[in-house]
C-alpha cells in the first residue's frame, strides 16, 4: 500500500471527539492510468480535479461499487480492479449535524478500464458541477488543485484529499 493517512477538512481543534457522535460513510476512488497519463474527473464549475468514485452503498461491495461510480462519473466499463493503493481517513463537522463529526473512509484502487465510452449517470449535484472526464498528467492535477486550495478558492469538501492523494502519485511517479 502506497498511503494511509488522515486528513482533516476543518481545522482539527474544531471538532470534538470526546462528546460528539461520528457520521461514518465508506467511500471507494478509482486511480485508472494510462502510461503517464491518469483519467481524473474535472469539475468544470471550479476547475478542480477529482478521482472517479463514491459511497459504498448498503450491501454493496467494494467491487460493486467502483464498478458502479466509474461507469456513472467517466462513463467508462471496469474491467479489472488491482491493488489497493492507499486509505486517506478524513474528518470534518458534519454538514447534517454541526455538533457530529463526520468520517470518511475513501480507499484508492488501481482499476483498469475498456476502452468503450458511455454516456455518463450524473446525481444532481454532479451536474451542477459540470464532472468531465479527462485525461491528464498527474502534475497538472495535483498543481491545478494546489493552486485552486492557496488561492483560498477551495470550495468543495474534498479537494483536499483528492489533492494529498495526487501529491503521493506525483511524488511516487
């Protein structure tokens, strides 16, 4: 495994781990290559990119669902899922509750795809934020990223994890 870290969307001493309950979702990102280029989905609303994945669903496996999410987000079938790069842990203030800590576990596979292209199968929220699929070089991500979050213009809340994870590649590349 390639990282396993934590990351914290808010400024740590914000959340309380002593008297809050914790929203925990499990989440699943696919790090699909293609020689030195990486498939990213950008979000044209912000210019930010981020990896093809999402939420486990209830009774849904770890296969099921990177299946699943990288056919709706890049529209592309998965044809082998190899080996688990990493686990980036992220905790922020849950945007349900403001007194709970919400936990993300997101777990990154390397996934090979088909060459075949389908239309994608955007939730709303994914649409209103214009997710194309691109292929790119892993720097230009991660320093697109970068510069969106010095800026101050970071405006989705995973931006930076999907960041951290690109700087791992880019320095592991």
């Amino acid at each position: 495994m390639l990282f396993d870290e934590v990351i914290y969307r808010n400024d740590k001493e914000l959340l309380n781990f002593d008297n809050s309950k914790t929203i925990l979702r499990n989440a699943v990102r696919a790090v699909i290559m293609n020689g030195n280029k990486i498939l990213m989905v950008r979000l044209g609303k912000t210019n930010e990119y981020k990896f093809p994945g999402g939420g486990i669903k209830e009774n849904e496996t770890v296969e099921e669902t990177l299946t699943r999410e990288v056919l709706e987000e890049v529209g592309c079938n998965v044809t082998k899922i190899e080996e688990k790069m990493g686990t980036m842990i992220e905790y922020g203030i849950a945007e349900e509750d403001e007194n709970a800590i919400f936990k993300m576990i997101s777990e990154y596979y390397s996934v090979r795809i088909d060459k075949n292209q389908f239309d994608q199968k955007l939730d709303k929220y994914e649409e209103e934020l214009e997710f194309i699929p691109c292929w790119t070089e892993i720097e230009k991500a991660y320093k697109t990223n970068k510069a969106i979050i010095d800026k101050g213009d970071a405006s989705t809340p995973w931006i930076r994890r999907e960041t951290r994870v690109l700087e791992i590649l880019y320095n592991w590349a």
